[in-house]
C-alpha cells in the first residue's frame, strides 16, 4: 500500500486480515494496519518496519516509493516486533544503511535479534535533530508512551509529528470505522496505565507547529488535529470523556441478572440519558474497560463466589486497577446465598484507586429478588442519575 501523505512523505504501511488477536489479547474483527512511511529529500529516512509476516510486501512497497535509489536512514521509534520484526530483511536488503535508534533503543534491538547484524548505527539523544536535506527530523523521546524506549519525530518542513504508537487504532486501512471507538479501545487497552507519560509527550507537542500525525497503527490525521489531541488529554489524565452510566455484571442463575435488568429500568425512568450494560462472562473485556473509562458512573454487579467474586469480575477490577482507574462515581450491587461478601471485595481492590465516589447503600441480595431489594434498586437509581457531571 503506497500513498503521499506529503509531496515528499509516502506511506508505505501494510494491512493485515490475518491477525484474530493484537498482542494476543485483543480482538480486531477488522485486522491492523502496520505503518512506515519514506521520506524522500536528498537524504532518504524510512520511518519504522512491520510485522514479519508482512516483510515481503512492506519491502516491495518501499522500493516502490525509492523508484531505484538507495535509502540512507532507517529510523527505528518503537521495539515491538509488529513495528521492528523486519529489521534484519531491510539491512540484508540495503547493507549500506545507517539504523537511527537511542540507547535503549539498540539495548532491545540486540535483544530481540541477537543473531542480526547491524553495522552502521546511529544513537541519537532527546532533541537531537537529523538533517534530509529541506527536511529535518528532530527526536522527541516519550518513554513508557508505552516501552522505555519510545521516541517520536518531527519533521520540521511539512510540520509532520511521526508519533509511533500514539494517536492509533486498531483496525486495517482498508475497512471504514469509526476512529474514536478503536482508538479509544487501543489507548485504554495498551498505553492506559502511563496516562502521567502521554500528558508529558503532549506537552512537548503543545510547543510544535503539528500540521499531520502519522501514527504506526491507523489513518494518517490531517485534519481537526485538536479533536485528537483532546481526546488524548482526556484519556491520559483520566477524566470521564462522557456522561452517562456503564453496568459490568456476572451472574450465575439469572438473578443478578435480573436485578441489573430492573436497574437499566429504573434508570430509564430516572431519566438517565446514556445507560450501557456489560456482562462480564460474554462481552469482549476490552469493551467493557473501554465503557468504564468512557463514561463518568460505574455499578459493579456481581455474586459472591468462594468468598470472593466471580473470576470475571476480578479480572475486570484488575484490568481498571492495573491502568489507572478514577475520577468516577461507583456503586454496587451483590448476590450472596449465605455470606454475601462480593462489595466488600470489590471495594478492597479499589481501596487505592484515587478520586472515586462509592456510594452507600449497597444493593445486597440474597439469592433471589425481594421486594425489598426492588425499592432499593429504585432508590440506587435515583442516586446515580443524580451523581452525573461530577
């Protein structure tokens, strides 16, 4: 796949429909996009490889782009093997060029391909620039925006950020989608837990004249770079992006179930405006984690389980602990037969979560819905729609 972003920029990326699970864990009903782009001046830089089962068609597109000359840099932003596996193929392929990383960068570079020569190097340092000829690459180091190693470009004549995982997706540029949802879900999935270290990196681009974000997974941004951007401060500083609620429930015999059933009603008639439901043993996680960061309320609804609470739901509490969790109202609702012990579990593991308003009473049943539990859904209802817009 071979288009100019600039007069000068050509992307050189490769979609991949093969792919079921990125990282082995999500899901990407829609593939992934690996992106590398060729910068052509009188000095030639190709920004970052792909996966390796992309090798052959990613070098074919670069010659493409080169139309016989011969690349002078290979500039290597980030180490995972979806953006660094072809490495060793573009250096057999062009012997003569220089591979431009820092420090850590060549430290993991020697990791990952102990068995691949790399001759001609170049470790620059935060700030540092690289001349092309009218165009001029200066590095912007953005460690842990999501491995220590992670650096950024900005190329200073087209006014071209090369944010390497930042500002992606999920999904192949091929298919039409909207962005926000898969970005969203990317972010928060992977680069969610060092929210500290992307408001550093904005920052820093605050102070640059950014025209065009090309990012190493999905669509090349050039236009209303500002709904981006705030998109990223909202997520990285971990405010609610909306109002409205998202229910996370499991449920064994259908009881839990029913009550959150009654409680999306009860809502509705509150006059709740956004109500989403999860059921934790059946959604894509991820989405669920997306839902509960995205919006301002949370209600955990789960059964005690082993004095505990269902697998699910403790996998889902530590996929939002791991990465940051806060600045949200959060309720609960329980099931316990004989020792109902799932909030006080839940409220254990968001013990350090910072910013977070839980709400009393908790809803506790005991095996099936009384009357009584009836009123007090009703009641968490009114409450909930009343704690939106904190």
């Amino acid at each position: 796949m071979k288009e100019l972003v600039t007069d000068s920029i050509v992307y050189v990326g490769v979609n991949d429909h093969e792919v079921d699970l990125f990282e082995g864990q999500y899901v990407v009903p829609n593939g992934m996009a690996y992106n590398s782009y060729v910068i052509l001046d009188e000095k030639i830089a190709v920004m970052d490889t792909v996966d390796q089962k992309k090798t052959q068609e990613w070098l074919e597109n670069v010659k493409e782009a080169l139309s016989g000359r011969q690349p002078d840099y290979l500039v290597i932003q980030h180490m995972e093997p979806d953006h660094s596996a072809s490495i060793g193929a573009f250096v057999e392929t062009y012997p003569k060029v220089t591979v431009v990383g820092n420090a850590m960068t060549f430290r993991i570079m020697d990791q990952f391909f102990p068995d691949t020569a790399i001759p001609n190097r170049l470790t620059v340092k935060d700030g540092e620039s690289l001349v092309l000829g009218t165009h001029a690459l200066q590095f912007v180091f953005a460690p842990m925006v999501h491995w220590p190693e992670v650096m950024m470009s900005w190329e200073s004549r087209d006014r071209v950020l090369f944010s390497a995982d930042g500002f992606g997706k999920f999904g192949a540029l091929d298919v039409e989608e909207d962005w926000a949802c898969e970005a969203r879900r990317y972010y928060i999935g992977i680069v969610g837990k060092y929210g500290a270290q992307v408001q550093n990196v904005l920052k820093k681009a605050a102070g640059m004249d950014i025209r065009t974000i090309c990012p190493l997974h999905g669509p090349v941004l050039k236009e209303n770079l500002g709904y981006y951007l705030n998109l990223y401060d909202i997520w990285s500083s971990y405010r609610p992006e909306e109002e409205g609620i998202c229910i996370c429930y499991t449920s064994v015999y259908g009881h839990t179930k029913e009550a959150v059933g009654l409680l999306c009603e009860a809502l509705q008639a509150a006059g709740a405006k956004k109500v989403v439901c999860q059921d934790l043993a059946r959604c894509d996680m991820a989405e669920a984690v997306e839902d509960a960061f995205r919006y301002d309320r949370l209600v955990l609804a789960t059964t005690t389980y082993n004095t505990d609470v269902f697998p699910f739901m403790r996998t889902f509490l530590e996929h939002l602990t791991e990465r940051g969790y806060q600045k949200r109202t959060v309720a609960f609702l329980e099931n316990g037969s004989w020792a109902p012990t799932a909030a006080k579990v839940m409220k254990e593991m968001l013990a350090n979560s910072r910013d977070l308003v839980m709400l009393d009473p908790v809803v506790t049943i005991r095996s099936a819905l009384t009357e009584e539990n009836r009123q007090a859904i009703g009641v968490l209802a009114a409450q909930l729609v009343n704690a939106g817009g904190r």
